[in-house]
C-alpha cells in the first residue's frame, strides 16, 4: 500500500480503532437482525 510518515504507535492505534469499530458494526448488525426476527414472529 502506502508508508506514511508515523510511528509504529500510531499505526497500532489505527488498528485498535478498526477492530473495536469493527466490533461495535457487528454486535450493532446481529441485534438489528434479531430485533427483526422478533418483530416477524409477533406480528
């Protein structure tokens, strides 16, 4: 890809971010998709 000009730190941190995003996008889409499932068994 690219090599940018920061230090080993800050890429560690960037992937820290992208993991713990990553994260909260998954639990946010598996509650989306049960809250859905529910709604279609009660009505």
């Amino acid at each position: 890809m690219f090599n940018p000009a920061v230090t080993s730190g800050v890429d560690l941190f960037v992937n820290i971010v992208i993991v713990l995003a990553s994260f909260a996008a998954a639990v946010s889409f598996i509650d989306f998709r049960n809250t859905n499932k529910k709604e279609e068994k009660e009505g």
